[in-house]
C-alpha cells in the first residue's frame, strides 16, 4: 500500500483522537502510578463503546472485518495521550491466536466476548527476559499446565490467555480459576503479574516447530500494534518539545532559536516519521512473507523514537521536566514498558539478523 492513509482511515485517526483526548487526562494518570490493581477505566470503556476491540476482528464472530492498519491507527492515538490499560493490545494477540490456530468451538466461546471488549485476553510466551523461550517456564503434560507465567502484561484482569508451554506447544487457557501475583513496577496501568499454574486445564492450539512459529507470528502482530503506541508516544512528546521551545525564553529570545535545542527537535522530527513509515509498512503488510521482517524493523524504529523523544523532551524543559505535575515522567515510564513487552530491542534485531542474513535469508 502507500504510506499514506485513505480517507476513511483518516478519520478512524481523527475522530479517536477526539474521543481519548477528551476522556483520557494527566490528572487522572498520574494516581495509578502509585496503587496496584488499577487501570484507567474511562479509556478502556471508550474503546468498547468505540467498537476498538472489535476492529481487526471477523465479522462472523462480532468483528468489523478491517485489519491491522487500522487498528495501528487507534493504538497511536493512545500511544498520543497515554492509554492506562494495556488491553487493547494483548487482548487482540490472544484473538488472533484463536482465530488463526483455534478450533469452530474456541472461536465460538471466546472470539464475540474478545471483540466486544467484556473479554480481556493475554499473552503469556516470556520466560524471564526471553520472550520466546526455547525451554517455556510452564509444563504441559496430559492437557494440564504447572508452573508460573511471569510478568504477563494485563494479566491482573485478563479472563483467557495464550501460553506457551513445554513441548514446545502453543495452549489456551481459561484464568478464571488461576491465582495472580500483581507485580509493582514503574508503570502500575499495564496491569503485570504473574500467573500461577497448578495443574490447570488447557486446550491445545499447535505444538513442535508449528507452536513456535506461531508464539513467533503472534508476537509479531502485538509489536506492530506497540510500535504504533510507540510512534504515538513520541509524536506527542516531539510536539510538547516544539511548544515548549517556542514559548520559553531565555537571554531574551526562545529558547528554540539555540542550535542545541532546535537541531534535537529536528531529529525527533526524523525518528518519528521513520518510525511512522515503519508502521505503516509492517502493516500493510500482514499476511506476507515479509511481514515479520517488517514487524521488527518497526519494532526497532519505535523504540527507538520513543526513548529518545522521552528522554530529549525532559531535558528541553530543564529542571520542570522532571517534576511530579508536568506529568513527562508518564511518558518516560511507558516508553521503557513498551520497550520491554513484545521483547526487548535485542530480541527484535535477532529476528530481523536472522531473517535477512540467517537461514530465513
């Protein structure tokens, strides 16, 4: 496709920018930080009532049939104003999972709850920092998992979850029953824990190289989505730099008028739009032999936008930078979960070394 959006997608971009920038606040962030156990529930209503989690959906099962364009659409748009649930993300891997690898019966059960956003789902492959392990942290043995899922992003609050699990084999499995640890981290809105398994229940969705290779393409599509809450995270702080730099004065003059300053916000200007033209491309892409090559060289774009304008915004506004109410500390602490979730930035070069130089080559 081209780079650049039709009209249609232009205003899925325009009227979601609306509605978060009109329900979701700084004040209101800014306390979820210090409790456990707690998400910014405004955002996460606005996404069902927004038909959000049914977007890249089928729809036979409740879905809008549109596809990851789309919802790369919405999710920079949260990325802009700093949605506090990680939902939207990690329930969309776990419907793709049982769309792509489920049977008629698991999609019937689970697939209408997804894509009307009363069912949370989550993704658990990471074995500590390894977010594809080639030895899974949980056992399966005769359809039941033992063992503890770590540091599951949405796991506090989700009600079914794709695991991989010894074998190696790709499951599904139904949380009702399972015991959660939240985890306190710097970023409390993304809802981590760990989930503990004691010979619970599950339903096999590939297994061998086949659970693999989907764990693979699975956390694909989550990282195109993240990339895109990345580029939007760092569109938003390039933007708070500019009006910044334009209004504080110093020896009598803007402080964007110094070098030092005006270059460091051009430079942002440069990431973010890579980063974009990444995005879109993984995209478009879905479906293709390429698309996991894609996924990663926007994976890595992102991140790399987003740490970046993180960082460079703070030290544009000096010491206010790092105060509690300007709030740019919100965007600091997403961008280094972001970077995490998905897998790290080595991960991703990994699979992109792999695929252009490896055996994929």
């Amino acid at each position: 496709m081209s780079i650049l959006y039709d009209e249609g997608q232009q205003a899925i971009a325009t009227e979601s920018r609306r509605a978060l920038e009109a329900r979701v606040s700084k004040d209101e962030l800014l306390p979820l930080l210090q409790m456990q156990g707690a998400y910014h529930q405004p955002f996460w209503a606005t996404a069902k009532e927004q038909g959000w989690t049914a977007l890249a959906l089928p729809e036979v099962h409740g879905g809008l049939a549109l596809g990851l364009i789309e919802l790369g659409l919405i999710a920079h748009q949260a990325g802009r104003t700093l949605s506090g649930a990680p939902f939207l993300t990690s329930s969309f891997g776990a419907a793709k999972a049982i769309e792509l690898y489920g049977t008629d019966a698991q999609k019937a059960r689970w697939l209408p709850g997804l894509a009307s956003g009363e069912t949370i789902g989550a993704i658990a492959f990471a074995a500590g920092a390894d977010p594809l392990p080639a030895q899974p942290s949980v056992t399966l043995a005769d359809g039941r998992l033992t063992g503890v899922a770590g540091a599951v992003s949405g796991g506090l609050f989700a009600d079914v979850a794709v695991v991989l699990a010894s074998g190696p084999a790709l499951v599904l499995v139904d949380l009702t029953d399972v015991n959660r640890t939240a985890i306190e981290s710097f970023d409390n809105s993304r809802c981590i824990a760990d989930l503990t398994f004691t010979d619970t229940s599950a339903e096999t969705l590939a297994t061998g190289d086949a659970a693999r290779a989907a764990a693979l393409h699975i956390l694909a599509l989550q990282a195109v989505v993240t990339a895109h809450e990345q580029t939007g995270g760092a569109e938003a702080l390039m933007e708070i730099a500019r009006d910044y730099a334009v209004t504080r004065k110093a020896f009598g003059q803007p402080i964007g008028a110094f070098q030092s300053i005006k270059h460091r916000i051009a430079e942002l200007y440069g990431l973010v739009e890579l980063a974009r033209a990444n995005c879109i491309h993984a995209a478009s892409r879905e479906g293709q032999a390429d698309f996991i090559t894609a996924a990663a060289a926007a994976r890595l774009s992102a991140t790399e936008a987003y740490d970046t304008a993180a960082r460079d915004c703070v030290q544009i506004h000096g010491g206010i930078g790092v105060t509690w109410e300007i709030g740019l500390h919100l965007h600091m602490r997403r961008a280094r979960s972001l970077a995490l979730e998905q897998g790290s930035s080595f991960f991703w070069e990994d699979v992109l070394v792999d695929r252009l130089a490896g055996d994929e080559a």
